[in-house]
C-alpha cells in the first residue's frame, strides 16, 4: 500500500521512511557501487534468490528511496573544466519559484537549501571561467529573491563511492 503524499512543495513525499534492514542496505551499496550491476549479480552478492532480489529492488523504488539510476560523469573530461559551489542568500518567500529557475540553468548540477549562514548552496560546472562568469553574474545574480551569492571555486573534484 502506498501511503505517500504530495507536499506543498510538489514533492512526493512518504510521512514516515520506512526502515531499511540489512538486506535493503546491502543491494543499495551494490547498486551504489554499480547502478548497472544485473539482479542477479546483486542477489549473488547479498545471498538472496533473484526473485527475493528483485522484489527488494522494486520495493525500494515504490517507496522512493531509490529515486534514479544514473552515470557518474568526470566533469573535466566531459569539458566541464570550471565549477564552483554558489552559496545565495534569498528571500525566503521566492523559494518555490527560485527553485524552478534554477533546475532550468544546465550548469547547476546540483541544488539544497541548507540553514546557516545562507539559505541556498548550489554546484555550478560550467566549460571555462569565463562560462561560469556569465552563469554566476548573469543569470543567478540577477534572479528574483536572490539578495546575495558568494562563488568557491573547486580546483579538486574527489569522488567518495
């Protein structure tokens, strides 16, 4: 049964995660590990039949916690030479909207809204300085709510899976 709602947001959310056992934890870390690694290498792997495999995996995805499969992409060799992280302070009313327009720009990468100093912190990959220039002064400064952004530049791009 699916207990999930939409939240204000537009979101799909489930009021409570459920827990994940071992099982669950181990063919995450193996989808992790290799998003196209076959059912049945994965049941092999966490000592399950390939029925029981793909039932968890089906399961997990119903109830959101895997969300996509995707490729990890080495931003430099695919001429994305730049990047930075942004950090925006915003109007805290325009965030629904802000959202949108950021999901829009496709050299934000990846988007949170964090507590802290500011309210927003976003990856920007772009193909040159200059790219990024014109991404940072020209598209997000000038942003509805946007009242302020500070730019780290990333020299060293280090993955941890």
């Amino acid at each position: 049964m699916d207990v999930s709602h939409v939240g204000q947001d537009g979101l799909r959310r489930s009021p409570e995660p459920r827990p994940l056992d071992d099982v669950d934890r181990a063919i995450l870390a193996q989808l992790t590990e290799d998003a196209r690694r076959s059912v049945t290498t994965i049941a092999e792997n966490v000592h399950i039949s390939r029925a029981h495999a793909y039932n968890r995996i089906a399961k997990l995805q119903g109830d959101g916690v895997i969300t996509k499969y995707t490729a990890l992409v080495d931003p430099s060799r695919a001429g994305l030479r730049s990047s930075a992280y942004v950090t925006l302070k915003v109007r805290q009313q325009t965030w629904k909207d802000l959202r949108e327009r950021l999901r829009a720009i496709p050299e934000v990468h990846h988007i949170a809204l964090v507590g802290g100093d500011f309210d927003v912190i976003i990856l920007v990959r772009a193909v040159d300085n200059t790219d990024l220039r014109r991404v940072v002064f020209d598209q997000l400064q000038s942003m509805p709510g946007v009242l302020d952004t500070q730019t780290f530049l990333v020299f060293e791009d280090l993955d941890t899976r």
